[in-house]
C-alpha cells in the first residue's frame, strides 16, 4: 500500500514539473509556437468566440429595448407637446377673434361718442318758462338743426326744439313735456331708463321705466346711453338721489339730481353725434321703449 501511493505520488510530482515547464516554455516570446500550443490557443479562441457571440446578441438586443423604450418615451412626449400646441394654437386663435370683436365694440363705443359742437350764447329765457325754453345766437346758417343736444362744460342741458337762420331755442330737460325723452344709463348699476319729466318741487330730473328688478344706488352717475336717438354717448345728466317703485310694481323711478345749474345757462355749445344720428330725438327715444 505504501509503495503504491508512493508511484502515484511520484507520478503526480512529475506531472506538476513538466506542466510548470511547459507553462514556462509557452510564456516566452517565440515567432513559432509548437503544435500543442497552437491547439491549444485555437480552442481556446474557438470557444471564446462561440460564448461570446450569444453574449454579444443578448447585450444588443437588451440594448435595442433600452433604445426602443427610450424612442417610445420620446415619441409620447412629443406627442404630448404636439397636443399641447394644437391646443394652444386654439386658445390664440380663440383670444384674436375675441381680440377684434372688443376692438370692434369699442370702436363703436368710441364711434357713439363722437361729436362736433357750436359754441353758441344764450340770449333770451321767458321768466314764465324759466325751467323749459332759452334761445341761443346760432341757428340753421351755423348748422344748427332740430334734436341736436345743448351741453354746458359736457353736461347735457336740453336740445334743439327748433331753429331760425341765425337762432335756436333750446327745450330744456326740466322741461314738463311728455315728448321730451332722453335715453340714459346708470352707471355702475347698468340700469338703463328715459330721462322724462321733472319734479318741479324738488328740482329733480325723473328717470323713468328702469326695471324693477335693478337695484340703483343713491349717488349714481347718470349718462346719456347714446342708444335710439341723436345724443353722444357719455354726456353727463346727474346723480340719482332716491329711487321708488311705481304703483304696479313693474317699475322704477329714479330722481335725478341735475349736474349743473339749470337754472343759471349763459354759454352752451350745441352738439350733434357724427354716426347713427335720426332725426327726431322723440322717435329714437320711442324705439328705447
């Protein structure tokens, strides 16, 4: 038993020193190798290349999902920004259109208050209707006409009831007269109404046929609404000092305190609205109704 483990011993001794010459040998720089080696390194390559080109299909395909993945991420956000584009070029087209209608509408506002005046002096009032006629030193050769508005310092006073070639008399607003009608709005309260009448007693304007169900503040500015008939838009009328319902409940009526003195006119200037005018203030005011 001893000497069998002994040859085997020896065998295995022999076999580690020709291995570790061989390994020695094969180290060196040599131009030619020997045939074992040559073996050797061939398959040694054959089978690295037969292990690596699966290794290298598999990393490639692994990294064409990465690529694939990443492309589908970039297509959905594109996809996500075109949608937002479109959306946006919606919203801008949407908010131009609206653009050129409120450049239109006020357009028109502006339209409503233009006017050309004549500077004109008051040179005749009858004491018995103080609070209804005046005449003025400009008539029809001046180009006044019929309804054209009188304001004093942009308040309206009155207008045109008729006119000769060199004068005019002026029908007040204090005047008590049915057809004396001017379209007005409340300010702020959008309350729209006709200036008509006059409370004598109290010295105030009447602004007649508001809604019932628009709630007008006492202090109120009053304007000319310049709808249905020859008056500028914005003239000033005066402030609203009570409001009370009538006796049917279906509408108000506002007491207007005038913004100037009607009472105390030496200059006015008459004015006439330069589109939309008619001819007969009392017929556009009827169109109000």
């Amino acid at each position: 038993m001893p000497q069998f483990f002994n040859k085997k011993l020896l065998l295995l001794l022999v076999s580690i020193i020709v291995l570790v010459a061989l390994i020695g040998f094969s180290l060196k720089e040599r131009e030619e190798l020997t045939w074992p080696e040559q073996f050797l390194k061939d398959t040694t390559g054959w089978v690295g290349n037969v292990f690596n080109k699966p290794v290298s299909g598999i990393t490639g395909f692994v990294g064409g999902l990465k690529d694939l993945q990443h492309t589908y991420d970039e297509n959905k956000k594109l996809k996500a920004r075109l949608d937002e584009y479109v959306l946006l070029k919606t919203q801008v087209q949407d908010l131009k259109e609206e653009n050129d209608e409120f450049r239109n509408n006020l357009k028109k506002e502006d339209d409503l208050r233009k006017y050309s005046s004549i500077q004109s002096t008051v040179i005749g009032r009858n004491p018995d209707r103080w609070n209804e006629m005046l005449t003025i030193n400009k008539g029809k050769r001046n180009g006044v006409e019929k309804n054209m508005a009188v304001i004093k310092s942009n308040v309206l006073v009155g207008k045109v009831k008729s006119a000769t070639d060199f004068t005019a008399s002026v029908q007040l607003l204090s005047s008590i007269d049915k057809a004396n009608r001017v379209s007005a709005i409340v300010q702020g309260d959008k309350a729209y109404g006709l200036i008509e009448g006059f409370d004598d007693k109290r010295n105030l304007l009447l602004m007649k046929r508001i809604p019932y169900d628009k709630k007008i503040k006492k202090g109120s500015t009053v304007i000319t609404s310049g709808y249905g008939g020859i008056f500028p838009k914005g003239l000033l009328i005066g402030k609203v000092v009570d409001v009370k319902v009538d006796q049917y409940g279906l509408n108000q009526t506002a007491y207007i305190e005038p913004a100037t003195d009607l009472y105390d006119i030496n200059n006015v200037m008459v004015v006439q609205r330069e589109v939309g005018g008619v001819a007969d203030e009392s017929d556009g005011e009827d169109e109000a109704e």
